[in-house]
C-alpha cells in the first residue's frame, strides 16, 4: 500500500511538472501572439494614416491640376483674341511689316 502511494506521489509530481513546462509554453505562445496582434494592429493604423495622407495629397494635386487647366483655358482664349485681331488687322492691311512676316 505504502509503494502503491509512493508510486501515485510520484506520477502526481510527474503530472505537474509537465503541467507546469506545458503551461510555460502556453505562457510564452501567448505572449508572442499578443506581440504580434500588436505589430499587426500598429501597421493597420500606418497603413490607415499613409492612406489618408495620400488621399489628402491627391485632392491637392488634383485641385492644382483644375487651376492649371482653367489658366491653360484662359491663356488659349487669349491666343484666340490675338490672332482674331491679328487677322482683321492684316484683311485691313495695318499689320506693321514685322507682324506681316510671320503670318
């Protein structure tokens, strides 16, 4: 009876221990897990902040590239007038003889 009581005291001391190393494995697992849940979460929220910093830029350069056209617009309506005017003032002849030579 003493051996058989022996014998469960040590399979109980047995059992523990490798309770106790499988717990710490558990332990260690967990804690990598956590850390990179973390790294993962931390480069979601980079992720979110750069695309919201493009998206910002992008509205940028897109109302740049509005004005832009609008003056490249204005500067061919212009280039209209001038040759417009240039046009009636040769159909009356008081082009100056420089302007004559290029048109």
């Amino acid at each position: 009876m003493v051996a058989s009581l022996s014998s469960i005291i040590i399979n109980t001391k047995n059992a523990i221990k490798i309770i106790l190393e499988q717990s710490m494995y558990l332990k260690t697992s967990s804690n990598q897990s956590s850390d990179t849940s973390q790294a993962v979460a931390t480069a979601m929220y980079q992720i979110s902040q750069g695309t919201t910093e493009q998206t910002q830029e992008t509205e940028k350069t897109s109302n740049q590239m509005t004005i832009l056209a609008n003056k490249i617009n204005s500067l061919v309506s212009k280039a209209n007038e001038v040759e417009n005017i240039t046009v009636s003032a040769k159909s009356l002849g008081i082009m100056p003889p420089l302007v004559k030579t290029i048109f």
